[in-house]
C-alpha cells in the first residue's frame, strides 16, 4: 500500500520536486502552526531541513530573514510582505482569505514585490493565490481516497 501523507505535506514535496531546492541545506520557515497547514508541515520538515522556524500571527517576523524557505498558512490576507523576507526566499502558500474588496488572497503580499523598496528581491518561486497550491491539495485529496480505497 502507498504511503499516505497529510495533503498539505503531499502538496509540498510536489512544489519542492520542480525546483532545484536542497531541503537539507534548507532553513524553512512556517508560519501558521494548525493543525491541517501548519503543524503537519513542520513535523515532515523536522529532520529534513536545516533548521525550522515555527511562527504564528503576532510572531517576531524578523526571524523570516533567515528563512530559504517559507510555507504560508495563517488565512491572514497579505500578512507577509516582501520586504520581511531574505533575496531568494521560496514562498508556499496555502493561506486563502479575502481582502476588504472581496477578492481571494493569500497571506502572501505579491503585490508588495512590485514596490520599489523590494525591487532588488527576487523569491525563487511563489505560489500564488488561488491557482497555486489549492489545485495540487485538491489533487492530494483525491489521491489519499484512491489510495484507501484501493
């Protein structure tokens, strides 16, 4: 029987696999330590990174500046910019929330790459929101009932 993970876990090795990222000389940073994003994330990371972060709403941000890579999932709408991070940060977020306008964003700030201040930083990659992690988790889903099913 093939080995079922938690989808968001599953979700991350599938981001990881496409880029040239060496996890264990990695140093992951996780914002958002719930119990379906957050909790499962880090304790896959545990032992396959560097070093992990674990953060939360209201944490000391400036940790992120140490980070190579940084898993989003508070539901806070823009809660990270691009300034709070390091120049070549690789970012996965699986945040889904909305703005005052009403439209579907992440807890990454994207828009914040475009200021002039953060013209200079350029992430590896960055999941956006929607269309980044939500197809893969929902294919996940679907695999973790195939594969119990099976």
């Amino acid at each position: 029987r093939s080995k079922i993970l938690p989808p968001s876990v599953a979700t991350t090795e599938e981001i990881l696999k496409k880029f040239p990222i060496d996890l264990k000389e990695s140093v992951v940073a996780v914002v958002g330590a719930g119990r379906l994003i957050g909790k499962p994330v880090a304790v896959w990371a545990m032992g396959k990174a560097k070093e992990i972060i674990i953060l939360d709403k209201g944490s000391n941000y400036s940790l992120l500046k140490k980070a190579d890579i940084v898993i989003l999932g508070t539901g806070a709408p823009a809660l990270i910019k691009g300034e709070m991070l390091k120049d070549g940060a690789s970012i996965i977020d699986f945040g889904y929330s909305r703005n005052a306008e009403g439209k579907i964003i992440g807890d990454f700030d994207c828009s914040s790459l475009l200021q002039p201040k953060n013209s200079n930083l350029q992430p590896v990659f960055y999941t956006p929101t929607p269309g980044g992690t939500g197809p893969i988790l929902v294919a996940k889903i679907l695999e973790n009932f195939y594969k119990l099913n099976s």
